[in-house]
C-alpha cells in the first residue's frame, strides 16, 4: 500500500467515528493550543517589556560617582575627555543633576515635581521628541541659561495645551522661560512620562546643594558594544578613581537580558508544564489504536493473507496514528494562535503566533502520534495471520 492510500485510510478511519476520533484528538487539541498561547504571550510580552526597555536607551551607559575628594575626584570635564578619546565606543554625553521634590510656580497654581538638568545632546540620548518650540542648545548650557523643556503633563497643568511657549515658571524661586514642549508620550498625568521638566545641567548646579555632579549617561555607538563600553569605562573609573566603592558603572541593557532570561526561563516552564497534556494526549492515542488493532484483527488477517507485509501493517497503523495526533494539532493551531491573538489585545499585547512556534508545535504533535502509535502499529504487524483471520 502507497504513502498516499495509507493517509487515506487514515482519514476514512477518523470520519468513520466523528465523536471517538475527537475525544483522541481533545488532548492534542488543548496541549498545542496551551502552547501556542503561552509562547504567544511571552513573546508579546517580552517585546513590550523591550520596547519599555528601548525608551529608556538600551545603547546607553549610566555612570554614578561620589567625591572621594583631592586629585581622585571626578568632573564633567574628565567624562567628556573620556568619551572623545574612545569615539569609536561613545558618541555623545550628558550629565544629569536632578533637583528632587523642586517646587514649581506660575501664577496662584503650583506643583512639587523633579527638574533635571542636562545636556543638549540629551534629547538624542533619550530619543526625545520636541513637539513645540526646541531642546537645549551648546549654548544654553555654557550661558547657565534659565530655560526649560516640559513635558505635556507640565504644559497642561499650568497653561492649558498649546500654550507654554514663551512663558515663565518659577523653580524654586528661579524663573525659567519655556522653550521647547515634549511630544506626549503616556496620559499627560502626574507622575507619568510625560511630568518632566529639563534645565541646562549647568543650571541646576548652581540651584542644588552640591556643585558635585555624580551622575552621567554615555551614548554608545551600537547596542552592540555596551559590555565592552562598560568594561572600557570601568577601566576609566578605576585609573582614575582607584576605588570602586566611589563609583558604579550600568546598562539598561543588562537590566533588559537578564529581564529576557528570566521571562525566557518563565517561558519554557510554563510549556513544559503544557506540554503534560500533551503526553497524555499521546497515552489516549495508543490506547484507542490499541483497541483499533484488537477491533480490525480480521482485516489485519486478511491484509496479510493476501500478501501483505509485516512492514506494511506497521507503516498503516503509525500513519493512522501520526494523522490523528497531526490533525488534532492543526486544530490546537488553529485554536490556540485564535486565542492568543483574542488575549493579546485584551492585555494590549502584541500576541502574534511566530512561523517557528506553530511549526514546532505542529512537529511535536506528529512526532508524540508516531511514537505512541509505534507498540499499537508493531502488535498488529506481529499477529498471525491465521490467527487474525479466525478473531471474531
């Protein structure tokens, strides 16, 4: 018997006994469906929690330093000598100095909020986008200028939207004039992306209670070469601090892996424990093919009779099998890829089924019915045929 009257049969087989074949296959069904959801929503997953991670700069590296005092104190100057001496590894710095709790004024209305000194190139740094007017200048920073760019939450709180530029709030009693609004990038709320307020890094100097900056964010060439930027600039650090108690060096980029290990580790546990159904599913089909080789004991007996062989028998009964357990999994596919992207939306997720997933999944269901088809398929091509022939 050909390959292709074999699946034949094998579908005759499964429309023969509708409700039979689909009790087989409900294991299948749910084990590929479970798994194809779960990989569906990490992955969405892990894509948002990137994107979050991209925001806030993934080819960047953070330095935070603390003065130690005497020619082992670090400044502005030293990093940025640093970073044009390796322009290969960095191409932009920006101090940040961030006024905590600053309190903000403008006519009888009033926030507490953070305002952050830093520098102009800060808005590439961090992948700002200026909707109105424009972000600090050189400039701006070597005049120790009184200028701001707010965010829209600012924008709204005390001019109404579309209305900021050109006017003046007072920062803890300083008055600064607003030159740039920031594109909103969340819901334009307290506490949110968009409740940000940036000052020239020079500025908030001589506002903080201490003229030591300790904080720095180097922009990196590529995403590709952070960990070696963070080696490189340990090194710096090292050389010209001496103690490695006075400074720390990371990467967003290194929060991002070890956040992608951890969820891909999550990942694979929670397919594994999906994939218990599925071995269950592959017990139900030897089961039933068991009891299929016991009700065709003739049809085995005549088959062999007529010349059939051994090999025939077996290569019948794997394929029969192979086809329930495959078309159950194209069901738990179909199913399964349905509700992941049913889920997706729901939790705002982009919960799309990958090439990879559903073709890995479709193997694995094929793969558990040939191997629990094999003692079913080898038992019918065992019995003798004149044995078979007198089974009633």
């Amino acid at each position: 018997m050909t390959l292709k009257k074999s699946f034949q049969l094998a579908l005759s087989n499964l429309m023969f006994d509708k409700m039979r074949s689909l009790l087989t296959m409900l294991g299948m069904i749910i084990g590929v469906g479970a798994v194809i959801i779960l990989i569906s929503l990490m992955s969405g997953m892990m894509g948002m929690m990137n994107d979050e991670f991209a925001k806030l700069g993934t080819d960047t590296v953070t330095v935070s330093v603390q003065d130690r005092g005497g020619s082992r104190s670090i400044d502005e100057d030293d990093i940025y000598k640093f970073a044009q001496d390796n322009p290969d590894m960095f191409r932009g710095v920006s101090p940040s100095v961030t006024i905590a709790g600053a309190f903000v004024k403008s006519g009888s209305n009033d926030i507490t909020t953070n305002a952050t000194g830093v520098s102009e190139e800060y808005i590439n740094i961090k992948q700002l986008d200026v909707e109105q007017g424009r972000f600090l200048s050189y400039i701006d920073i070597e005049k120790k200028a009184k200028y701001c760019v707010i965010g829209t939450y600012i924008e709204r709180e005390f001019f109404g939207q579309g209305r900021a530029m050109g006017q003046t709030l007072r920062i803890n009693g300083k008055t600064f004039t607003v030159i740039g609004v920031l594109k909103e990038d969340d819901d334009s709320t307290s506490g949110s992306t968009d409740d940000v307020m940036y000052i020239p890094y020079t500025t908030a100097v001589t506002m903080s209670a201490s003229k030591f900056i300790s904080s720095y964010t180097l922009w990196t060439t590529s995403v590709d070469i952070v960990d070696t930027a963070i080696a490189k600039t340990k090194q710096f650090l090292e050389n010209k601090i001496g103690d490695s108690d006075y400074y720390n060096v990371s990467s967003i980029k290194q929060i991002m892996d070890m956040a992608n290990t951890m969820t891909g580790t999550m990942q694979t546990l929670l397919v594994c424990i999906a994939g218990i159904s599925l071995l269950v599913s592959g017990i139900g089909i030897m089961n039933i093919m068991l009891v299929s080789v016991t009700e065709r004991t003739r049809e085995i007996g005549i088959r062999k009779s007529l010349g059939a062989k051994a090999k025939d028998i077996k290569t019948q009964f794997v394929i029969e099998a192979g086809t329930v357990s495959g078309v159950g999994g194209l069901i738990g596919i179909a199913v399964g890829s349905v509700l992941a992207v049913t889920f997706g939306r729901l939790l705002e997720l982009n919960a799309v089924p990958s090439v990879g997933a559903i073709l890995i999944s479709f193997g694995i269901s094929v793969g558990i019915g040939v191997i629990f088809g094999y003692l079913p398929a080898k038992n019918a091509a065992n019995l003798n045929p004149i044995d078979a022939l007198r089974h009633e």
